[in-house]
C-alpha cells in the first residue's frame, strides 16, 4: 500500500530505528500506524540533529516524497529555527 503524510504540512513522528550508516532511519506516524523511510534530509544541520536522536524519540517534520518506486522520503524541518540575535 502506498503512503502519503497527511496534507498538513508538518507531522509528529516517532522514531523506530535510529540513523544507519548511510543516513537512513524509519519514523513512524502515530495516529495512522504508517512508517517512513527518510533518505534525504533538507540540510546537514537536520540530518545530524535526526541522527542524535534516540528510538522512542518524536520530531515533527515535513516530509516530501523522495523517490517514485518505494516507500523513501526527504525531511524537511517542520518550523524555521529562529537565531538568536
């Protein structure tokens, strides 16, 4: 079965298998029960703070599909971060 998040354009999702060696990790959509793959990440500074999170762990993220033969995502950073001045 095909899955597409939801139209909104940020999610709460839990962590289920941390970042692999090759920047893989499956986060799951709670109130669905549908799993993701991320891939791709919108930037360095996501993909680290992703990679030193914990399984059990929510993140809320927007995510885009990444690729048109699997189940593969790009995560994109839910909220702009805003610098301190």
């Amino acid at each position: 079965m095909e899955q597409t998040p939801p139209d909104t354009d940020s999610r709460s999702y839990t962590i289920v298998d941390d970042m692999n060696e090759h920047g893989g990790m499956t986060v799951v959509d709670a109130s669905t029960n549908s799993t993701y793959q991320l891939v791709e990440y919108d930037n360095e500074s996501l993909r680290r703070e992703l990679s030193s999170r914990e399984i059990g762990d929510s993140v809320t993220l927007k995510l885009d599909r990444a690729g048109v033969r699997a189940n593969v995502w790009r995560a994109s950073r839910a909220e702009p971060v805003v610098l301190a001045a």
